[in-house]
C-alpha cells in the first residue's frame, strides 16, 4: 500500500505572525488571515504576537494629555490586542491549528525588536503590507528581514487567505534574490505555475538570457519553471507588478535590498515600490 506524498508546504513548521494596536480604529490585518490559512495548509504550529503600542515620553503628540488620559489610552489599546488575540486563538482552534497568541504591551521601538527576535525562532514571518501614515508596517517588515535573517511575506490588503498556485520570482543574479528562492522553494515546489522574471533594459536582455542558467536548479528541486524576460518600461517593480498582474499570480518572490549603513533600515527603491503596490503577497528574504 502506498504512502501519500507529504506536501512541500511541511517543510514549514513554524510561522510567525506580528500585529501592532496604534490606534482606537486598527485597519484590519490581513496578515492575520494569512498567516491562519498558511499554518492550515502547512501544518505548521502558529504564534501571533498581537502588540499594543504603549505611549511614552517620546511621543510627542501626547503633550495633550495628562498621565492620566495616557494611561487610559494605553488600556484601550493594550484591551483591542488582546481581543485580536482571543479572536485569532478561537478561529485557529476551529481550523484545527496549534496557535500560541502572545499580547505584549510596549513603546514601539520594543515591539519591532521583540518581534525581529521572535522571529528568528519560526520558519518565517507574516507581516502587513498597509499603508499607514506613519510607515509602521514598513518598518516591522524592515526590521523583521534585516534582523532575524528569516523570510518575510507581506501581505498587501484585502488578501484574506492564503494561496500560492501561480507564483513570479523576480531573478536578477544577485545574492538576495537567489536567498529568496532558495528559502521560497516550499512554496515554488507546491505551485502550479512558476515564473522566473527578468526586468532588464534591452540592450542588457540582448546580451544574455538572465533566467535560463537559473532555471535548471530550481527544475531539479521539482519546481515546474518557465523563464520570461521583460525590458523595464516604468520602473522594475511596475514592471513586475504588471507581469504579476497579467499571470494572476498570488505570490512574488523577491530578494530586498537596503541602502548603505547610514540609511540601514530603510529599503531600496525596488523593494520599497513593491511594498507599495504589489497585487499579491510579497515572500522576502535578505
């Protein structure tokens, strides 16, 4: 009698997933739902780390108050974490996942560092991709890539569950993007359709074929790959946002990049861009 064959997704045992309550009227986490299908789908054991952002000194807009209102606020804040954390422990249950739900309530600062440390402890990260006033999501995912040396998928809104059939992975020969495919090949070994895209000016695509000698590496992994190389037109990650768009793909593998020490934490240009707006969930690694 023959055994099933495991999915590629059970490589993954562990995931992580990071919230932070800045406000009376939180957006909605897509990475929440994510992470929770993920996890389903993967068998893997699930930690949320639901946070609230505690109020200090350093907050200037909090001149208005007094300690009094500040410490109101941070009961209402740290009251909504831990009521995203009751939710996603219910809805996990129900799914038949093991979740650990953690609800620290700290200055900022402190809940990107303590989930940058937790996350080196799980398989990968699942992170929004919002678009706050204050670029808090940026900077989790930022920090929570170059800090932990784990993946990070970021989840742009309005995606609520997890799904990775037709995948792009962005190549262009570096170190970040063949981390990142080595670290995505879980997923690229599950899809039903994998594209290694190359954005390139034409003069540079006339001279060699960028993803053909990458190719043969990932098909002897399992992964069933084509190769489409496409000379850059509005930038690259318009360029590749757009292909992703044409290919009705759910996931975007790409290597980040960041810019020299003295700006260490903030992304390059592409990475930055795709952050912004890639139709799909966006798997990074560094």
């Amino acid at each position: 009698m023959s055994q099933a064959v495991p999915s590629p997704l059970s490589a993954i045992r562990d995931i992580l997933v990071g919230t932070a309550i800045e406000s009376d009227r939180p957006e909605a986490s897509a990475a929440i739902g994510y992470g929770l299908t993920l996890a389903r789908a993967a068998g893997a054991h699930l930690t949320v780390q639901s946070a609230s952002w505690r109020l200090t000194g350093d907050d200037a807009w909090l001149g208005a108050f007094d300690l009094d209102g500040v410490a109101a606020i941070d009961r209402r804040l740290d009251a909504l974490a831990r009521s995203v954390a009751d939710r996603v422990a219910g809805d996990a249950a129900q799914a038949g996942v093991i979740c650990t739900v953690e609800t620290p309530s700290l200055p900022f600062p402190e809940i990107v560092g303590r989930l940058a440390r937790q996350a080196r402890l799980h398989d990968l990260t699942v992170l929004d991709a919002g678009s706050r006033t204050y670029d808090i999501d940026r900077e989790i995912v930022e920090k929570a890539l170059f800090i932990s040396g784990r993946p990070v998928i970021a989840v742009p809104p309005g995606i609520e569950a997890f799904s990775a059939q037709r995948i792009v992975v962005a190549w262009d020969g570096s170190a970040q993007a063949a981390r990142a495919a080595n670290d995505a090949l879980p997923f690229l070994r599950a899809a039903e359709v994998v594209e290694i895209v190359c954005v390139a000016d034409p003069e540079d695509l006339h001279a060699a074929v960028p993803g053909a000698e990458f190719a043969p590496h990932l098909a002897r992994h399992g992964v069933a790959v084509t190769v489409v190389d496409l000379p850059v037109a509005d930038g690259i990650a318009e360029t590749l946002c757009d292909r992703a768009r044409m290919l009705g793909a759910d996931l975007i593998v790409a290597g980040a990049y960041r810019h020299s020490p003295i700006r260490e934490f903030f992304f390059g240009g592409v990475t930055r861009a795709l952050l912004r707006g890639s139709p799909a969930a966006l798997f990074l690694a560094h």
